[in-house]
C-alpha cells in the first residue's frame, strides 16, 4: 500500500479520495487479494494503480519501507496475540497439520522471521510469486465485457510473467492418533477446542461438511447448541466451523465452559453427539434449513459488488482455486441435492483420513506484449464523478401512531425490516443498567404462541434473521427477509416485538451468557475501557454513564428479574414511541395493509421523558490506568464530549474527525503506525447520540512505547487547534472521503436500513442525505478550523490506558497529569492505592 515504481505514494489515502469503499488486502493460506470498490470513472485510475503494484513494485521496496511495515506487521501480531484466545491457533495448526505443510503455520508469521527479513527477500518474493501467470483480475460492476478487456490489455499487457512455479497438490493429512495439549492464558473462562483435517475447497465433501457443521454448531436450533446451552447449561456458546482450503482443510468445534463446569463434562457431551449424528444422520427438517439457510447466506453476499463474499470475491475464489469463476454453481447445487445420506456419510468421514499427491506441469510459453503505456505520466486521472442519490423511500402512519417508512429495492430478492424504538441505554435510567440490552436479546426466546426453538426453527427454515439490539438512544429489532417468504417471516417478526414472554428458564440462561459476556469484556484491553469511559465522561447518574458495551454490570444482572424486563417493554414498545422502516424488494401498496393488519392493533400510551443534559464536571487531569499483567501491548484511550449528532455544525465535525483520526490517513494513525511504528491502527470515531457524545481516539501500541505514545496523541490534539491548522489538503480528503464514498456506502439493504435509522434516531430532516454531499463539499477551512480550535480542549480530556502497569507506570507518571490514578475493571479506585501526583510535563 506503499506505492509502486510510477506512483510513489500511499495506496489507501488516494483510493479513499476517490471514493474506494470496501478497501483492503489480506493475505491467507493459499493466497494474497487486493480489493477495491469505486465509481465507475475510476476504473481506468485503478487499473493503472494495480498493474503498477504488478508490474513495477519490487524495485520500489526500500529498506525504509521494509522497516516500516515490519513494524506495522509485528504491532499487528502484537495486537492478535494480546487478545483472549489469541494465540490458540498457534498451537492447533501444527498439531494438525505436519512439518513442511503449507498450513502448519498462521499466515502471520513469527516474529524472528519478519525481524530476518530483507529488502531482498521481498523483492525476490514478489517477483516469483506476484507475476500475472500466477494471479486473477476479476472486475466486476457496471462494464461491458469486450471494453474493460481493452483496458486490462492496456494497462496488464506488456507485465512480464513471472517463473514456473511448483503448485502444491491436495495434502490432507491424517491424524493417526488423537493428540492432546493443555495450554494457560489469560482468559475469563475454559474453553475447550476440537479440530480435525478436512476436504479441500469445491470437492462435494467439503460441501457436506459444511451442511452438517451448521447443523450440528450453528445456531440456537444446533443440536450441540440444544445439548450444552439449552438443555445441559454446561457451556455458554459452541461453534462448529469448517474451513475449506487448497490442498487440505480443516473442521474446528469450540466450546466456552459455564463457570464451574469441567471441560471433560462438555467434552463428553460431545462425544456423544457427535457419534448419534454419524450413526444417524440429519433429520430432513434439518437437512431443508441448513439448505435454506445457505441459500440466503450466499445471496446476502452477493448483495454487495466487492468484499470476500461480494460478486468479485466469489468469482475471484472460484478462478484462483477451482479455475473457473462460476465453481459456486456447484456450491449451491451440492447444497439444493444433497441427502440425508450424504451429510452422515460425510461426518463419519472426515474425523480423520488423508494423502499426499504430487504433479508437475507443463510450463506454457508465455510472453509478454509491447508497452502500451507511458507509466511515466502517472496514473490516469479520474473521470466525473456519477451523481448519487439516496434511496427514495415513502413515509406512511398507521391510526395508531406508528410511523412506516418504505425504501424499494427491487434488484435482489432480500427485504430488511427494522422496528426502531425510542428507547436504549438512555432508557435505562428509569430501570437497571443493562435492562435494555437482555430486554432486546429476549424477545425471540419466547411469545405468547411460539418457543425460542420454534422461533428459531421457523426463521431458519424461511431463511430469515432476526436480531435485537440497544444503542445510546434507541433500541432496534431487525430482520433480514427473503421477499419470497416476507409474509411469513413479518408475522413472526411482528410476534416477537408485541407478545414477548421473558420465560424465566430463557431469563436465567441469557443471564449466564450475560455474566460470561461482561467477564468477557473485563478481559479485553478494549472493552475494558469501553466500560468504563461512559462513567468518567458523564458522570455518575447520566442515563448514558453506563458501559458502552450495553452488558450492564455483574450487580444488576444478577438481580434482575423477568417483572423488570416486562416492565421496560410494556413501558416503551408503544407504537406511536416506535417506527417501523422496511428496505428492500418490497411494494408499499401491497405491504401497509398486511403492517396495518399485524401491528394495527397496537396499543398507544404515555413513555417517560428521557433527561439528557449533561452537568458540567470540574475534575483534574487524571490519567486512570487498569491492570493487565503481562499484556503484550497497551490500549491507550482518550475521550470528550462533543454536541449532539444534531447539530449546525455536524459536517465541520466530521471532517476534523476524519482529519485528526478518522482515515487510514489522519494524523493520529500516520504519526503513531506509519512513522513511528508503534501500532498496527490508531483512530478516532464519533459515537452518535441524540444527547452530548463521546468523542473517543484509541491507539493499541506496544507496551515500551506507551508513554511516548500518549505523548503524541496529546500531541497531535493540540496542534490542530493552532500549531498546526487543517490544511487545504487535508480538508480535500475529508471532502473526498466523505462524499465519493457514498455510492459503496448504500449498496445494500442493511445499509439503507441504517441511514433511515440515522434520520429517525436523531430527529434528522428527511432529505438529510439528499443534500449531505452538498453540505461536505461547500465546507471552508475557515469552518473546520474553528471547530479544531474548540471543540477538542486537551486538558478536559478523559484517559484511560490499560496494559501491564508493572512495565508502564514509571513512564506515565512523568507526563505531567495532575493524578495517575489506579482502577478495577468496574472503573472503582483500587483501594490500596493512594492518589499520587505526577511528576510536572509538557
């Protein structure tokens, strides 16, 4: 992404600019992709930038490039590694797959070899491997075939191929024993992992696999979920997860304990469902779910042009590992015909089995054709930009209040539903913290005419999903549809959000994955501070003061009780406190009588009036530090109020957002990962909200450079109030980003659902998005800088770092805050600790 022989400059920044969206490249097992969706006069733009990175990068790879994306790298594994569970798979993959396998080692790396690395190895890697004999080129979008040929021989033609190269064959191993490892981490509970080698990617057992995995692992409808969640209570979650690769594959069964319960107790509830399901097989009910469940997967993919499982992901994968763009075909037709006797026959045969095939090819002549190209004058410029409207939609309101908003999208068979309650954490300070948040994830456990499993069950089979969630002011229940079965999935959609029971055997189990949750949290360095930035920004008492996560605390949970949860229902699901958005293949002319018939009859009511003001706190300049021993990295963040979403000035905030932490490009992340290499990321974000919201920048850096790095973000914060103004430039890439983005922004349904949201959730006007592109591109520096100069005042700033206080204390009590002061995970003074003043800073 650092540029290329012709074009020496960051990739992401010029893509952003240009409007990219869904911008990124990953590496895997079997392959490294690159990826970008733009506009359509960018096409020429970013065929030039990708032949160049093809055909003109090696010499471009200097040592100081090295230097700095080893860092990047390295503070990436860092940051994998400082997770719970992070270093798991570092001990599953050489256990299951032998010495010299491809697939023994995590992508990643280790770091002694990324510190061995030279310029010249990186060169010699990118010239035998990224020739374009060995790579695919997949454009897909509003093209003619023939024309975007023209270009790519243009632009790719004269790129000369690289070597022959030895194509490793399928190598399934076979596990001849069953092998055993215990490892410690720093985790909040037990967990137990299984894993076996698999089919490769596209042969029909890799297919099968995947149809009895879900079965057996996915979902609340999974038998295993059933036995360890439901029925036994033994384990808080279980996953079944296949994973289909070139030349072998891999099957992963997870298993979080209940606090309490031994390992071998889940283990062998396992077993046992393991062996009745290759003894017997799938039922057919669950052979047709699975396959509808597919079916939707696959098509909610497809949605979308770009990204892994967008059309060009698709094509992309079934080219580069089966050689033909269409394999999905066979995908969904080995789901469509498979048999109950071809799933069973399937698990029986992949608990273990493999071999080893080698073949050599022959190497085709190839050649490479005479430059068409003066890659001198740089990359072509963009041609201009194709006019973008938001969706038009309708608003319609049923007799008894409820306000329906209808977008048509007709071009896939997928309708989004979402019933958007003025309600959410804010709501909470009329009951528990926590309470909006278990209210929202009961709802589908249960009505006045359905079980959690036959809600379960019923959705699975329409290829429906259904999933409730709170925010700072709202409290949202959503559903994503096939249009075919759209009747009957809003029928159960409306059950669940009128005629929740809250059974209480439902209740104690959502409690206990709750308490797991929040335990959970309180052992990662993110959702660590999450927790308990709310209360240090807010102050206690503040309707939003309560964890960011939505989980509420231990206390609450506990003593929380089924009257409680009928109650915040009962006070705030009314229908003219709510609004109904529906987004997709819909027609409204036929849906508002079927909305009148289902939610008609809803009954109005008073709902209390949330108070969000905010009291100004006087409060020194603390720095709180949480405890974690032995963290690989620390997790610094820092926070203020800002105004509402709301506001006059919402564009000029954005843009200083975007400018100081919002872009790949910002200040924060080019100061702290491109030229320091201190973090694999460091950002900032805007949390919106109806009321004062928390402005949050957040840098995961390692542990020996904590201090300098709150050094620079301080840095950084006050230097764009005046030391260093917003400049033009930056000002243009703000304009750029936020505005040629949006055509990737609304390229699904969900997406449109979340806009609509926006303008329901925070009492924005109806053409909001008509005009937002207007209102960013007539932004002046003047409006900007003027909202640099007030908005952020760095000695109100709230921080909050987390990492190993036995390596980091020392250094953070040297810059010059009035109090470092020590904390528990719940945001509580550590009582032993005295507050110490720190010693006099910049």
């Amino acid at each position: 992404f650092q540029g290329s022989e012709n074009f020496d400059h960051e990739y992401l920044p010029y893509l952003q600019e240009l409007g990219a969206t869904d911008l990124n490249g990953t590496t895997w097992f079997d392959r490294t992709n690159y990826f970008q969706t733009v506009p359509k006069n960018a096409l020429d733009t970013v065929l030039w930038l990708e032949s160049d990175r093809m055909g003109h990068f090696a010499e471009s790879i200097s040592q100081a490039k090295l230097d700095e994306q080893r860092g990047v790298v390295q503070n990436e594994k860092r940051q994998g590694d400082n997770q719970p569970y992070g270093k798991v798979w570092e001990t599953i993959l050489p256990q299951v797959f032998p010495p010299g396998h491809p697939y023994s080692w995590d992508t990643i790396g280790s770091m002694e070899d990324l510190d061995a690395a030279t310029v010249e190895d990186a060169r010699n890697w990118f010239r035998t491997w990224y020739g374009p004999n060995n790579a695919v080129l997949v454009i897909a979008g509003d093209v003619q075939t023939d024309a975007v040929f023209e270009h790519v021989q243009r632009y790719f033609g004269d790129i000369p191929p690289g070597p022959p190269l030895a194509r490793p064959q399928r190598w399934i191993p076979e596990l001849a024993r069953e092998r055993r490892v215990v490892m410690t981490d720093r985790v909040p509970q037990a967990r137990l992992y299984m894993a076996w080698p698999g089919p490769a990617w596209g042969s029909r057992d890799a297919h099968y696999l995947r149809m009895a995995a879900d079965i057996l692992g996915s979902g609340k409808n999974s038998r295993l979920y059933q036995r360890l969640v439901y029925s036994d209570q033994i384990a808080t979650d279980i996953d079944v997860s296949p994973l289909a690769m070139e030349i072998a594959g891999i099957t992963a069964l997870t298993a979080s304990a209940q606090p309490g319960v031994d390992l071998d107790q889940i283990e062998s509830a396992i077993r046992e469902e393991l062996q009745r399901f290759i003894d017997k097989g799938p039922t057919r009910r669950e052979l047709e779910r699975t396959q509808v469940q597919l079916r939707a997967t696959f098509l909610q993919g497809i949605e979308r042009v770009g990204g892994t499982t967008g059309k060009s992901g698709v094509l992309a994968k079934g080219m580069v590992y089966a050689g033909r763009p269409d394999a999905y075909r066979q995908l969904l037709d080995d789901i469509e015909q498979a048999t109950v006797k071809d799933i069973r026959a399937a698990a029986a045969r992949w608990l273990g089995a493999g071999r080893l095939v080698l073949s050599v090819e022959p190497y085709p002549e190839l050649r490479a054709d005479p430059p068409e190209v003066d890659r001198s004058a740089g990359p072509p410029e963009p041609g201009e930009f194709p006019a973008v409207h938001f969706t038009p939609f309708e608003r319609h309101r049923l007799e008894n209040g409820l306000d329906v908003i209808i977008a048509r999208r007709p071009d896939v068979p997928l309708v989004e539903i979402g019933l958007i309650v003025d309600a959410g954490f804010a709501a909470d300070q009329f009951a528990r913290p926590g309470t909006s948040t278990l209210t929202m994830a009961m709802l589908d456990e249960g009505t006045k005419s359905r079980s959690a499993l036959q809600i379960s069950e019923q959705l699975a089979r329409l290829g429906a999903r259904l999933d409730g969630h709170s925010s700072l002011d709202s409290s949202l229940l959503s559903m994503s549809a096939l249009s075919e079965n759209l009747d009957a999935s809003l029928e159960i959609f409306a059950d669940v959000a009128l005629n929740p029971v809250f059974p209480q055997q439902e209740l104690d189990r959502q409690r206990r994955i709750g308490l797991a949750r929040i335990r959970q949290e309180q052992n990662h360095p993110v959702t660590m501070a999450l927790r308990i930035m709310p209360g240090l920004l807010y102050g206690t008492g503040h309707p939003y003061a309560q964890p960011l996560t939505g989980s509420g605390t231990e206390a609450d949970l506990k003593a929380m009780t089924r009257d409680e949860l009928v109650a915040f229902h009962q006070t705030w699901f009314k229908p003219d406190n709510a609004s109904l958005v529906v987004v997709g293949d819909v027609d409204a002319d036929t849906l508002m009588p079927e909305l009148d018939e289902l939610f008609g009859r809803w009954q109005t009511g008073p709902v209390p009036a949330k108070q969000l003001d905010v009291t100004a706190i006087d409060r020194p300049r603390v720095l709180y530090l949480l405890d974690r021993p032995e963290a690989d990295q620390s997790v610094i963040f820092a926070g203020e109020l800002i105004p509402p979403k709301a506001n006059p000035d919402e564009t000029a905030i954005q843009a200083l957002n975007d400018i100081l932490g919002g872009l790949s490009s910002s200040r924060i992340n080019m100061n702290l990962r491109e030229n320091k290499h201190w973090s694999y990321g460091a950002y900032s974000l805007i949390l919106d909200a109806r009321g004062k919201r928390p402005w949050l920048a957040y840098a995961p850096v390692q542990t020996d450079k904590t201090r300098e790095s709150v050094e620079e973000m301080l840095h950084e914060i006050r230097a764009i109030r005046s030391e260093r103004p917003v400049t033009p430039a930056e000002l243009q890439t703000a304009i750029r980003s936020e505005t040629l983005s949006l055509a990737g922004r609304w390229e699904d349904n969900a997406s449109v659902l979340s806009s609509l949201d926006e303008l329901v959730s925070f009492g924005l006007p109806d053409d909001y998005w008509d005009h937002y592109s207007g209102r960013v591109s007539s932004l002046q520096l003047s409006d900007v800088q003027r909202i640099a100069s007030g908005l952020l005042n760095p000695d109100r700033l709230v921080w909050v770092v987390v990492g190993d206080r036995a390596r980091i204390e020392a250094g953070l009590r040297t810059l010059g805050f009035d109090e470092l002061r020590l904390i528990d995970a719940n945001g509580n003074p550590i009582a032993s600790e005295l507050p110490e003043k720190t010693a006099s800073g910049p």
